[in-house]
C-alpha cells in the first residue's frame, strides 16, 4: 500500500529533542484528523520511542536518531531508528517493568506504553547495529467524514 | 516544566506543571527529594493536575520518590484528573503503591487517616 504521504527527520540523540520529535510526529499525523486523544496516544508512543533510543541505544553518546512517518488513508506508521547498540533479547526488553537500567529510575514500562497507546509495536534490532520501532495505528476518523478532499 | 511546593501541616504537595519527560525527570526528581528530606515533611501529594503530557519516566520518577517516602515513614497519594496520565499509572502499578485521587481535599484527608 503506497502512503498518502510521508516526512523524514534526523535529530541528535539529546533529551530535549524528546519533546520535539512528538510535537513534530503529532502535527504530521494532524492531518488524518484524528480524535485529540488518538493525537496524545501518537505523542505518548513516539516520546517512549525516542527516549529508548536516547538512553539505551547511544548511552552516554550522541548519535543520530532518525524519524520516519507515513500516512495512509486512515492510519500512520511511525518508524524510529537508532545506530546504537542494539537490544540482546528483544522480549525481555519489551516484558513490563523489566529495565537495564534500574539505576536511573527508569520504569521498565516504555514498551508496554507504546503498546496499550497503539495498534501495534514492532521491534527489530541487532546488538552493535541498533534498533528500529515502528508504531502502528488506525485513526477512528476513517469513520467519520473528510473535512476536506485530498488534492 | 515547573513544580510548586506547598505545606498543609506535615503533608508536603508538589504541584507539577508542563511536560513531564525523561528530559525533565532529573530536574523534578532533584528538587522534590530536597523537599522530602526536610524535617517538616512526613506524607507528599503529588499533584499531576497542570501536566499536560506525561510518559514513562514519570513513572520512574514518582516510584523513587516513593520509595524514599516511605523509608522515612510518611505515605504517598496523586491526584490526577487526565485520562491519559491515569491509564499510564494504571498499567504501569503505581496504583497498587500510591491511591490516585481527584481533588486535593480527598487525598488530604486520606493521607491524614480521616
């Protein structure tokens, strides 16, 4: 299926690029109207994503992290990458309050966020070569009319 | 990102407001821990009302501050009005540690054994 439309966006791994990345994720997918809680499940998702990549993917590096949204008629897919090191045992990583890093205070909950706020989650990842997640969902807007046709 | 302090008696309530993310965890984390090791403290309230946005690193940073409460022999309650926040507290167990309320006078009162 060919996307509707599509951005890319590369930023570098700092904390305050957290915020940005999910305000930029939930303006581009503004455009499918979504309800204002479906636009907040997209803010939440894309946060936990990005966060991951920044904490456990570059560590105490800075790298790049790279932002991919496509829209289709009624649902996004939203892929966040890293070129970090990579997760050994994706399903330990993605088990519910399981953390690497307990030291920080981090909640072991990222994963399990991402999946209760969208459709579907998926992870492929390789140890030195990073991670990709990809965040799936469909907008109950397909329900309701177009506010405008697409030109 | 901003939090307030206020005392009711030995009830410590740290009002948020803003984003609250890993970006802003160590900020939020630093100064309310400098406010719980104060001798007039004994119970907080966490006050998520004026968060506009909240993910998982808050979860890391109110269980801590949790922990640390309890160490030093007070007790813990939110309030949350945001279904959002909420649902994140829910699956992530922190209602099983800390009871969530709406208004400020409920958690008051709860804490206080009323």
């Amino acid at each position: 299926m060919q996307p509707v439309n599509e951005m890319k966006l590369e930023f570098l791994s700092k904390s305050s690029n957290e915020a940005f990345a999910r305000v930029v994720a939930a303006a581009f997918v503004s455009q499918l109207d979504p309800t204002i809680e479906e636009l907040a499940d997209v803010r939440t998702a894309v946060s936990e994503a990005v966060t991951n990549a920044i904490i456990h993917g570059y560590e105490d590096e800075t790298g790049t992290i790279r932002m991919v949204c496509r829209l289709y008629e009624r649902s996004v897919e939203i892929e966040i990458s890293d070129e970090g090191k990579g997760i050994e045992d994706i399903e330990l990583a993605m088990q519910p309050l399981y953390t690497s890093k307990p030291e920080m205070e981090r909640s072991g909950m990222g994963f399990t966020v991402m999946e209760s706020f969208m459709d579907r989650v998926k992870v492929r990842s390789k140890p030195g070569e990073g991670t990709t997640v990809t965040l799936y969902k469909t907008f109950s807007s397909a329900e309701r009319p177009r506010k405008k046709q697409e030109k | 990102m901003d939090i307030k302090f206020t005392n009711r008696g030995s009830t410590l309530i740290a009002a948020f407001s803003g984003e609250l993310d890993h970006h802003f965890a160590e900020y939020v984390r630093n100064k309310i821990e400098r406010e719980v090791i104060k001798a007039t403290t004994r119970d907080v309230i966490f006050d998520l009302t004026g968060l506009s946005f909240m993910d998982s690193s808050g979860i890391g940073v109110l269980v801590g501050r949790y922990a640390n409460i309890r160490k030093l022999g007070g007790k813990a309650a939110i309030i949350c009005s945001n279904g959002r926040i909420r649902k994140i507290l829910e699956i992530s167990g922190v209602l099983k540690l800390m009871p969530v309320y709406s208004e400020l006078n409920d958690a008051l009162r709860a804490l206080s054994g009323a």
